[in-house]
C-alpha cells in the first residue's frame, strides 16, 4: 500500500478534487534508488474502477505527454507516479517544491508592505517588497519569464492550462513551476468547453463572454493579471461576480467593438450587454506596471485573442533582455548588475565554474516529534486501507517492458495487486 511505500511529513492543502501531502519515500528493500526523498502526494476525491479510467484522466493525459521522451519541462512540475488502490483510491506523486506558491509569497509580501507604512525604520521589509512596494524588479522579471517559459512549451505541445493563477505556481527557491493541469485542454480539441475556466480575476474576455472555442491566448491573459499583482501586491481585475469581473475587464482593456475585435463584440449582443455606461480608463496600467514592462503587460491583456501577445512572443519582449539566474539579475553579456537580494529569493553561492549549486533544504528540528501515520491526516472516506503493501510484479502489470517516452506503462495487475504508472 501507499503507507508502506511513503511516510508522511506533513499536509500541504486539501481542495476540490482532492487532498496533497508532503511525504517521504521509503527506502526499497531491493533497490535505492528513490529512497529519501520528498514527494508531494495527492489523493483524489474520487474512486475509479480500473487502472485506465485513472490514466485517461485529463492532468495526467497532460502530464503524461508534456514529460514524453524525456523529464518534462523545468517549469513545469514533474509527475513521478500514478498509483491504484485495490479500493479504487488514485495518488498522484509530483516533485514537492518547499517554497509554497506565488500567492503566498505575494501575501507575505502584502503584510511586509502594510508593516513599513505603519513603521517606516523596520528594515525587515526590504527584504522581498521592493521601492515600489511590490517584488523587487529581478525576482519579478525572473517568476514570470519562468512561467511564460513553462507556458509556452506546453503551448507548443499541443495543450492550454486554463487555470493559471498565483496558487498554481510553484515556487522553490529562485525557481518558479507551473503546477495543477487538472483544467488542462488539448488545444484542438471541439468545444463545447465547460464553463467553469480558471479563478474568475484571470478570466480571459473571450471566457467571459462565453466564447464556444478558445485557446492558449487564456493562459496569456492570466499571465497579464499576475504580472500586475506582482507590482502592486493586490489582483488587477478582483470581480465580486462574472458581471462585475466583465465590467473591471472592460475598465482596464476597453470594449469590444467592430474595431478592435468583432467576435467579442457578437458575442457581447448575443448576450444583451452594453458597455455604454463602463467608463474605460486610458492606459490604466500605466501608473501599476514600469515603463519597462508596460508594452509586455498590454500586450498580453489585449481584448482580441488574435491580436493577443503569444506566450513565445512574450518571452522575446525587450524586458526580458536582463534575465534572472540564481536570484540575481545579469545581462545576456554576462556582466553582473545586480544580486537580488532584496527579493527574498534563495541566492546560490557562485561556484569557480558556470554550474551553480542548489539551495541547502530547510533543516529539521531534532526535538519534533515522528509523523503520524498518513491514514490520520487524510479525511475519513479517503482512509488509505491497511495492509502489506507489495511490489510491482512484472508479470502481471509491465506491459512487455517497453519504455515510453521515459515512463513504464503498465497492465492491469491480479486482484491484490496495486497498479502503477512511474518512471522505470
């Protein structure tokens, strides 16, 4: 079983779909490889019959090929296993990232903000909120060329997120990973979509006004929000409801008319929406958003999906000529220009050579007690059942031993057996 495989160290958050936990591998009695180390695990909520219903599920459909032929993506969060319970129970394994999410940082950073207004000499604050109050400028540019980047080759795979927001990305240390593709699409695939796309302040326009086919240009939107939120520490587009978000969206990016994108505007009469009375700001992000970054921002928040910054395109967008590399910012030339201290980032320390090495893990404390058992901590109807936990017998579940695409794919096993799906 799982527990027997896994020992639990902590819960990382609990959601719709289902309940992620920090857990370590156990060391294997015939091989070592894997053991110690530390995974993020998530149950599902829900039950499946058999090993393929599991596998066809859309995230790992996604995951699945977005790590073909090799590991994936390196801002992308990895998948290490897919595992079945004999109850029917799924685990998902992901690489765990320590650092919490973007939402979290940009919280934290909120408070530090709120403390230096009320006592200007507290230093403390300098650490991550920068001169204008939100990320420092190198950390900023650094999150996001690492999500465009992530974005971009998922794009280019043949997939859309759909969900991108501040709490689907992943940070550890100077790195940024785009994480949960459980909204995941195939960018070809026929509409009609569901509903239900993303958090509603980083709907897209075409979303909103319930477009039957849209496409990457959603994920690009979202990413224009965020850009925002890391400047100013709050969200650019916070609608009450789907009306008040179409109306903040409206502020910010104009109407859709005949002019500047026709199928918004047909769309907007064939829901009843007029636009007469939403005053439209001019350049409004132009006193958010450094003269730097302000083409890129609006570039990626422009109404039209067609006329919409690509997420490649976005990444060869002159505010990207300074890239981030271990907290600090240098220019392609090589010159440093700055360390980047003041972001609250991870800096690693300069070795003789190129290669960098990784920040040190936070230490454990000697006198914290053992974990409980990771039956405990999950909820009562998501119990993982006890029992010895056995291992993978080829014969019964590898499918003719044959790699693909980095991964073993594997055949329904016998009855107390679990099955899995994992790099071999």
């Amino acid at each position: 079983m799982v527990s027997k495989r896994y020992q639990l160290l902590g819960t990382l958050g609990e959601g719709t779909y289902g309940t992620v936990v920090k857990v370590r591998r156990k060391q294997p009695d015939n091989d070592s490889e894997g053991g110690g180390q530390v995974f993020a695990l998530k149950q599902l909520r829900r039950r499946y019959e058999d090993f393929h219903s599991a596998s066809a599920l859309p995230e790992m459909v996604a995951l699945r090929e977005l790590q073909r032929g090799g590991s994936g993506h390196p801002h992308l969060v990895q998948v290490h296993e897919l595992i079945r319970e004999a109850d029917g129970s799924v685990f998902f394994v992901f690489e765990h990232m320590p650092d919490g999410n973007l939402y979290d940082l940009i919280q934290k950073c909120a408070k530090q903000k709120d403390g230096r207004r009320e006592n200007p000499s507290q230093k403390v604050a300098e650490e991550k909120v920068g001169a204008g109050g939100g990320l420092c400028e190198q950390r900023t540019r650094s999150i996001l060329r690492q999500v465009l980047s992530g974005l971009s080759y998922m794009h280019s795979r043949g997939f859309f997120h759909r969900d991108v927001k501040p709490e689907n990305i992943l940070l550890r240390g100077g790195t940024a990973k785009v994480a949960d593709l459980g909204l995941a699409k195939v960018s070809r695939s026929c509409p009609p979509y569901t509903e239900y796309v993303s958090t509603r302040w980083y709907r897209a326009p075409e979303v909103l006004l319930r477009a039957p086919r849209y496409g990457p240009p959603v994920d690009a939107f979202a990413v224009g929000c965020i850009a925002a939120e890391l400047w100013t520490l709050r969200p650019l587009l916070p609608g009450r409801d789907e009306f008040d978000q179409l109306r903040r969206t409206v502020e910010v990016v104009g109407a859709p008319t005949e002019q500047s994108w026709a199928v918004g505007a047909a769309l907007a009469r064939r829901l009843r929406l007029s636009f007469q009375d939403v005053r439209v700001k001019g350049r409004p992000l132009r006193g958010l958003v450094p003269p730097a970054a302000l083409g890129l921002v609006e570039g990626l928040l422009e109404i039209d999906p067609g006329k919409r910054l690509k997420t490649g395109e976005a990444l060869r967008h002159a505010y990207f000529e300074e890239s981030v590399i271990g907290g600090g910012a240098r220019k392609r030339g090589g010159k440093r220009v700055s360390s980047g201290r003041e972001c609250g980032a991870q800096t690693a320390t300069p070795a003789k050579s190129a290669a960098r090495k990784r920040p040190l893990p936070a230490p454990h404390s000697v006198a914290s007690p053992p974990p409980p058992p990771l039956a405990e901590l999950l909820p009562r109807e998501l119990n993982i059942q006890s029992g010895p936990f056995e291992e993978l017998d080829r014969e019964g579940m590898h499918c003719g031993h044959k790699r693909k695409g980095g991964f073993h794919e594997w055949r329904r096993p016998r009855k107390d057996k679990i099955e899995a799906w994992g790099p071999g």
